[in-house]
C-alpha cells in the first residue's frame, strides 16, 4: 500500500504482484533456464577439475605462478557453485525484503 503522497502525486495507489501464470510460455521459460543452470553447474565442475589438476602439478613441479592460477579458478568454480545453487534464494530475499517496503 503507497503512502499518502504517492497517492497525492500519482493519483492512484500502485500495487505489482509477480504472477508467472499471467504470460503464455512461462513454464517453458523456467524449464530453459533449469537447464542452463544445469550446464553452469556442469562448467563450474569442469573448472573446478581443471583448476584442481593445475594446482596439484604446478606445486610438485615448483612453478607458484601455476599453482596460483590453478587456486584461482578452484576458489572461482566453488564461488559460482554457491551463487547457482544458492540463487534462487537470493532472489527470494531480495523479493522479500523489496516487498517489506511499504
């Protein structure tokens, strides 16, 4: 519900309520996207089997410039594992607390 002045400049209150039934092809949109993230997560482990093998030879073999690299990109795969996974409740936080303001 808007405040007084919102309703004084407006003219009219604004209400917005998500409602995935309200366009044709939703469901097919979230089926798309379920498996795009299917494929982020198989390139997250991908990278992250990568990175791992690099570290692993690049410190027996005494090369820190590797070693750091293959660091790196396990550090960056677990990170977006738990920006994929945990994304659709971030999404729901962010729609909570954007739907507290009133």
């Amino acid at each position: 519900m808007a405040g007084p002045l919102s309703d004084f400049a407006l003219g009219f209150a604004v209400s917005l309520k998500p409602d995935p039934k309200a366009l044709p092809g939703t469901s097919l949109g979230q089926q798309t996207l379920g498996g795009v993230v299917s494929y982020a997560m198989l390139f997250f482990a991908a990278v992250l089997i990568v990175g791992a093998v690099q570290w692993a030879w690049s410190g027996s073999n005494n090369n820190p410039v590797g070693a750091s690299a293959g660091k790196r990109k396990v550090g960056l795969a677990i990170a977006g594992f738990f920006l994929i996974g945990g994304g659709e409740t971030i999404l729901t936080f962010a729609q909570t607390m954007g739907e507290s303001l009133k």
